[in-house]
C-alpha cells in the first residue's frame, strides 16, 4: 500500500470511529445534563452543570435498582442453566453411542429453525398452563437449552479422546463424576463462550419477558425501559441514565472476553 | 468397562425436556390453533383453511409483508456491502486494528431496546442532535421519526449500526482464510484493485458471503424490538413490521388462530433460509 493510500484508509477508519461512537457518547454526556439541559437549544456536547439528578431519579422514582437486580437474577440463573444442561447434551451425544443418537442430534439442531418469534402465541399457553405465567421461571428455563450450545459442546468433545474417560471408569468413577471432574475442566473454552454469549442473549433479551412478565416488579431492564419509552411523556433524564448503567454490565463482559466473541461469532455464525 | 445404557439419556433429559414442553409442542399448539378461532378464553371453533384464507384477501396482512420485504432487502444488502468493505479495510497491514475492530463490534452488544432508545435521541424532530447538526451546515431539519419514509430510514440507520459489526467479524474470519498467494499472483499480473476484488476475493468468499446472506436474512425478518423502541412501529403503522404485527394481532385483539396463521408464513419462509444454513455450514461449524 502507497503512503497516501494508507493515510486514506486511517481517514476512513477514524471517521467511521467516530460515527460509531457518537450515539453511544452523546447518550452518556447527555445523562449528566440537568433537565433544562437536556432540552436546551442549541445543545452542547459537554453538560454544563455537570449533575447525577437523572441518576438518583431513575433509582428512586423509576424503580431502577429493582429492574436491575431482576435482571441480573434472570441472567445469571439462565446462564448456569444454561451451561449445565446443554454441556450435558453435548456430553452424552459425543461421547456415548445409543439408540436414536443421531435422530436426538438432528432433531435438537432442527429446533433452530424454530425461532421464539414464530411461536409466541402458543409459548404463552404453555407458559400459563404450566403457572409459569409472570414468574422469572418462564423466562429463565425456556430459553436455557439452546442447539448452538448442544452443537459446540459436541464438536468440541469429539476432539478429546476416550481414553481419558475409559481411564476413569476403570479407577471406578461415576459417569456423573466423569462428566464434573474431567469433561467440564477439559470443555473450558466452551464452557466460556457458552457463558459469555448467554450473559448477553439474556440480558438484551426483550422478547421473552415481554411474553412472560405482566407485573411492572418483575420487569427485567430492556422491558422497563420498553415501556418507559412507549408513554407519551418521556421521562428522557432517566432513560438515559438506565441506559448507561444497563450497558456496563455487557460492557465490561465485552473488554474481558472480546478474543472468545470473536471465536464464538466465528464458530456458530448464530446469534440467539 | 461399559456405562449404563441408560445414561446419556439422563445426561440428554433436561434439553430434551425443555426443547419438548417449549419449543416442539408449541410448534404444533401454533399449526393446531392456526386453523381455529381462538380468543384465548372461549373454546377454540375449527375453521379449516379460512384463517389462511382471509390472511390473504387481508389488505393489512399483504401491507405488512410488503413492508417486511422492502426493510429486508434493504437492509441486507446495505450490511453486506458495509460489513464487508469495514471487514477489507480490517484486514490491511495497520496500527490499531483491535481497538478499531472492538469500536464497530460494541454496539453489537448492545440490546436492541437501547439501540433505538439512543437513535431515538439523537434523532428526536425537536430536540435531536442531528437536526441541530443539519441546521447548522445550513439544512432543513428532518421529521427522521415523525415522517413515515424518514421514519424507515432511521430504522435502517439504526440497524446498519447495531448489525454491522457482527457480519464484519464473519467477514474478516473470511478474508483471512483467502490464501495471500492469489493476490501476490494478481499483482504481479498487474491487475488493479477492482480486478482483484472481483475475481479473487469475492469468488472465494463465497461460502462466507452466503453465510452472511442467510443470517441476516433471516434476522431482518424477525426484526421487531429495534422499531419497538424507535418508533414504536409508527409513525401509523409505517415500520411496523411481521413480528410486531403477530404479537398485536394475538395478544392485544386476542386474534390467537389468526396470529397463529401468520406465524406459520413466517416460519416457512425462516425455515427455508435455516434450510440453506445447515447446507452451508454444516449445522454450525465453519471452521
């Protein structure tokens, strides 16, 4: 590449950059601007009485700290769920032949083409029916197994030799204990991105508590903020403060894991 | 020393019972109740094919589609060609190709909620950054959310933006499996950039481009949280979308076979594309 065209190619990444940022920063500063501010015309990029009003309004009045504390509740138990249940599956179709094996296989991966989307009016009934109506239960377990993970973890074990589990059963171990004590440290690496992709599966999520969730207590974030946004008269002060703190969380799940993202995006090509 | 034969299926149970119970009984619940009348309450009335049968004499279900269909190729086309002109620039001998990498990544990670949320404020007609930004370069504010063409727009802007990111990380896996000697060849045979971009890089980036194809094909269809939080599917019923469109028609007039017929045109048609998925990717694994 000639200098002038990689002085070019800096240009356009910068500005690019730039534009990407924008929203995000502008959201951010605007958060710290007293009510007048946030309204005032023409704006200013930086508020000028710099103010945390928004902050303490969306957790006294706008019950934030509640939402928050759903949320993190929801994420967290479906994430263990998650990783259980689905590096099980993925144990058992890897690692043991029998009967229907790859009938089970295809059938779990079929179940992508199943998105929520096209099943929420019966999801409701079999929600009500089973009383998980309005209970964190009806958003937690349901989307707990997912194919992605299934496949992953199966892939991933076929990798690892048998010996290591044959060495096991011989010394006399349970095959639970073959799966705690030498499957799961081994599966680490997918154990990670399992974990890191559901964190933020479910905490972005909005269309599983907007099916599931009546009562205002037991919104999650993205549902308060929803509805919030939806009321003719916008509370924006607030809003924008939700918003920061509901973004650091995934924030900094991001800066830590951003190497497995990207493994993760490039293994499953799937998002949700 | 053999297992149990009974083991992997209790290793396999809980995922077998939550795919069951919540995703393949609903599937048929769906079909069932799609040739029903059903209000959720009163017991359901079998109506054969009329619900489909009115789903497309129905103006409002064709508006709808037509809607989906014009966001979706749209929006497709637009993410391709930016996540993969980013992912080209990304692949260049530069200084900071992580950190630049992680700024278009990050609003991947942001829910879709708060995606519109913020393209909402910057966006607002009165109070919006961007207008005072046009103003000042001397141009006429724009009504980006009260005006139904600019209201689309901005959804399009909106998702470019959280989207993109995501296929560029796909793309670039791509580009970086292109051997470097086909385009040491092409330049020693003198051919220009544009040459090379049609004959080496995009012919063999095909299995990546597809892949990308079909996953954003099939996540514009189902786009609804995105305009929820924009638009609200306004101004009208300008961005309201297919998904956005079932979830009224079942849950607030109670129209539950109706909803459930329209769920299973859009099942066909995301099916079909998860169909060409499996083809190209194996089930998953592209490595």
């Amino acid at each position: 590449m000639t200098a002038r065209n990689k002085a070019l190619l800096y240009i356009a990444l910068i500005a690019l950059s730039l534009l990407y940022l924008f929203p995000v920063v502008w959201v951010v500063l605007s958060s710290f601007k007293d009510a007048n501010e946030l309204y005032a015309w023409p704006p200013r990029l930086f508020p000028k009485h710099f103010t945390l009003e928004n902050y303490t309004t969306a957790l006294e009045e706008g019950n934030f700290g509640r939402y928050f504390l759903n949320s993190a509740f929801v994420t967290i138990t479906s994430t263990l769920l998650l990783i259980l249940i689905n590096t099980m599956a993925g144990f058992a179709l890897a690692k043991y032949r029998f009967k229907g094996d790859t009938f089970i296989l295809i059938a779990i991966i079929s179940t992508l083409m199943i998105p929520l989307e096209v099943i929420m009016i019966p999801i409701f009934k079999v929600i009500s029916w089973l009383g998980m109506y309005n209970s964190y239960w009806g958003i937690i377990i349901p989307p707990a197994a997912t194919p992605t993970g299934v496949f992953l973890m199966r892939q991933f074990l076929l990798t690892v030799p048998d010996d290591l589990l044959e060495a096991g059963r011989i010394d006399g171990a349970s095959e639970w204990r073959l799966y705690t004590r030498v499957i799961l440290p081994i599966a680490t690496p997918v154990v990670a991105t399992l974990a890191i992709f559901s964190f933020m599966w479910r905490w972005d999520d909005f269309l599983w508590p907007l099916i599931v969730i009546s009562t205002p207590e037991k919104y999650t974030i993205q549902l308060a903020l929803s509805n919030f946004i939806g009321q003719y008269d916008v509370d924006w002060g607030s809003l924008l403060a939700m918003s920061v703190v509901s973004m650091i969380p995934v924030l900094i799940v991001f800066l830590i894991f951003q190497r497995q993202f990207v493994k993760g995006i490039v293994m499953t090509g799937i998002k949700g | 020393m053999r297992p149990k034969s009974y083991v992997p299926y209790v290793f396999l149970m809980p995922n077998l019972l939550i795919f069951s119970v919540f995703i393949v009984f609903p599937a048929l619940f769906g079909i069932v109740y799609s040739f029903h009348k059903y209000d959720g309450l009163n017991p359901m009335e079998f109506v054969g094919f009329r619900n489909y049968a009115s789903l497309l004499q129905s103006r409002e279900f064709w508006e709808v589609m037509r809607r989906t269909f014009v966001y979706v190729v749209t929006a497709v086309p637009l993410i391709f060609a930016g996540a993969l002109l980013i992912a080209m620039m990304l692949v260049q001998e530069i200084r900071g190709r992580g950190l630049f990498r992680a700024v278009y990544y990050w609003p991947v990670m942001i829910s879709f909620i708060i995606v519109g949320l913020t393209w909402k404020w910057i966006l607002g007609d009165s109070f919006g950054v961007v207008n005072y930004l046009l103003e000042r370069i001397g141009l006429e504010p724009v009504k980006w959310l009260s005006d139904p063409t600019y209201a689309k727009l901005s959804v399009i802007l909106a998702t470019l933006w959280s989207r993109i990111g995501f296929y560029m990380v796909i793309f670039i896996a791509g580009l970086q499996s292109i051997p470097q000697d086909y385009y040491e060849a092409a330049r020693i045979d003198g051919a220009n950039r544009i040459r090379t971009f049609f004959n080496i890089t995009l012919p063999l980036l095909k299995p990546t481009s597809l892949l990308v194809l079909i996953l954003s094909v099939i996540e514009a269809f189902k786009q609804y949280p995105l305009m929820m939080a924009l638009t609200g599917g306004g101004p009208g019923k300008a961005t309201t979308n297919i998904v956005q469109y079932i979830y009224q028609t079942g849950f607030i007039k109670m129209q539950l076979g109706m909803a459930s017929a329209m769920s299973v045109v859009l099942f066909v048609i995301i099916a079909v594309f998860t169909v060409f998925q499996f083809r190209l990717t194996r089930g998953g694994a592209i490595e």
